[in-house]
C-alpha cells in the first residue's frame, strides 16, 4: 500500500524528471536539424507509439488499454488532450527551428501561472493575493513585450495554453494510467504521422534516410525521448495538484532560456529583457509564497 507521503515524493521525483529532461531537449531538435518540423513531429510520434505498445505489452495493460478506449468519455477527453500535446509540439519544434528558443522558454515560464488559473477555475482552487498579485504582474510582462516588440508573443503563449490545458485534461482523465493514457494519445496521431512520412518519401522530400547515419539514428530516438519524460509528466500530475507543479517547472525555461542564450547566441533583446524581468519577479513571489504555505498537499489518483 502505497503511503501519501510515498505518493507525494514519487510525484515530486517524476515532475523533476520531465522538466529537467525538456529543458534539454532543444539540444536534440538541433542535432537532427535541418529535419523539416512536420518530419520530426511524426517521428516521435510513430517511435514512440511503438515503444509504448511495448511497454504496454510487457506491462499487460491490454484490459485498461480497451477501457480507454471504449468508454466514450475517457477517449474524448483523450482525445482533446492528443489535439493539445500535438500542438504543443509543432509550437516548439517550429520554435526551436526558428531560433525562437528564448521565445518558447518564456511560454514555459508562464505555465505554470496558467496551471494556477485552471486550478481556479476548473478546480475551484483557491486563489490567495500573493499569487492574484504574482499573476496580474505576470501578465503586464506579457503585455509590455506585445508592445514594446511590436507583436504578441504568440509562441510563449500558444506554448503556455496548450501545455497547461494539456495537464489539466490529463488530470481529468480518470483512472487513466501514463502508459494508457500516452498510448492512446499516439494511436491517434500515428495514422496521421505514417500519412505524412509517406507522402514525404514520394514526393522526395523525406529527410530520413537522406543524410548522415548519425541523424537517421537519433530520429529514431525520437519515441524514447518524447515518450519518457511525458510519462514523467503524467505520472506527476496525477499525484500532485496543478500549483505544485509550478516551482518545479521552472527548471525546465531556465535551462532552455541558458542554452537559448549561452549555447546557440540568440539574442535577447530589451523588450525581451523586460518583460522576463517581470515574469521572473511574478514567479519568485509564487514560489516564495508556496513555500511559506507549508499546506500538506493532497494525493491526487495513483
């Protein structure tokens, strides 16, 4: 019998895995670069569907796998939240390709603020000041870069709206395992990502197979590192509510926002530099609030 207080640190221990794993990841979307984003996106969905039926497999998860399946209001929500992941994506593939990698660290230093918002709003969490106060400057840094640069920051936000819904609908899917859940999420997209490569490798634009070994190989490690740290995910958003998740998930934009600026010399300009300003004091202020809380925190479904 698993205790709360093992439930909340294997929670903690699979959120730290996730958000340290993405906050690497650009290193990989670089290396297998100049892979067209739709290529790359339906390789780690392709490779890791395979893994997971695998695991799924070895793990004799079959019975929940057809219940998720067949239950009407589980697969829609599975559904959604396979429209969202994928989105999510494209969004940062796009963005890593694009140079943008700054842009996208900033989308993941708003989430977990968006987490809070839809605990409040979804789950009725309640909303203290220090964290009304830490939202409201959150969002002036948003708004300042909209016009101090000239335009919306639509990658951070498309980033931070689809990944925090994505965690909201995974939390209300329930009874879903990580395996199931992440299983059937591909499932869905598989059909599509074959299509794709297909349609790639007729009209002579498919990437793999057309370049050096070395990249032909890490597109095929495209299933255990997309597939890996999103188990991580949704194994800890099942046992930790969505404010918990905030402080941890600050590791994940600081290392991309280190790599973004110290590795790949993106530019990070002063409305850029502004506007993080802001974002960062909101976020210190939400962890320094949730610290001093000291709530004990409920296990969510194992």
């Amino acid at each position: 019998m698993t205790t709360p207080q093992a439930g909340r640190a294997r929670g903690y221990a699979y959120a730290l895995g996730a958000y340290g794993t993405w906050g690497l990841i650009p290193a990989y979307f670089k290396a297998v670069a100049p892979t067209p984003a739709l290529e790359l996106l339906a390789h780690r969905v392709l490779w890791a569907f395979l893994l997971l039926v695998a695991m799924g497999l070895q793990q004799d998860r079959l019975a929940a796998l057809r219940r998720a399946v067949f239950d009407r209001a589980t697969l829609a929500r599975l559904s959604l939240s396979t429209l969202l992941i994928a989105v999510n994506w494209l969004i940062y593939i796009w963005a890593v390709f694009g140079g943008r990698i700054v842009e996208a660290s900033l989308g993941y230093f708003l989430t977990p603020l968006v987490n809070v918002l839809l605990g409040v709003v979804v789950f009725k969490e309640r909303l203290e000041r220090p964290v009304a106060i830490a939202i409201a400057i959150a969002a002036a840094g948003v708004a300042g870069l909209a016009l101090l640069g000239g335009r919306p920051p639509w990658i951070a936000l498309g980033l931070a709206v689809s990944f925090g819904s994505y965690g909201l609908v995974r939390k209300l899917a329930h009874g879903v395992g990580a395996v199931v859940g992440l299983t059937v999420e591909t499932a869905l997209l598989t059909p599509l990502a074959l299509f794709y490569l297909l349609f790639a490798r007729a009209h002579g634009t498919l990437a793999f197979g057309h370049g050096p070994a070395t990249r032909d190989v890490l597109l095929l490690l495209a299933g255990p590192i997309t597939a890996i740290p999103l188990l991580f995910f949704a194994g800890a958003v099942r046992r930790l509510p969505l404010t918990s998740l905030g402080v941890l998930q600050y590791i994940s934009p600081s290392v991309q926002f280190l790599l973004a600026v110290l590795a790949y010399g993106e530019p990070f300009t002063a409305p850029q530099a502004a506007a993080f300003s802001l974002i960062w004091l909101a976020l210190a202020l939400f962890a320094a609030h949730s610290l001093r809380r000291h709530i004990p925190e409920p296990v969510m479904e194992r």
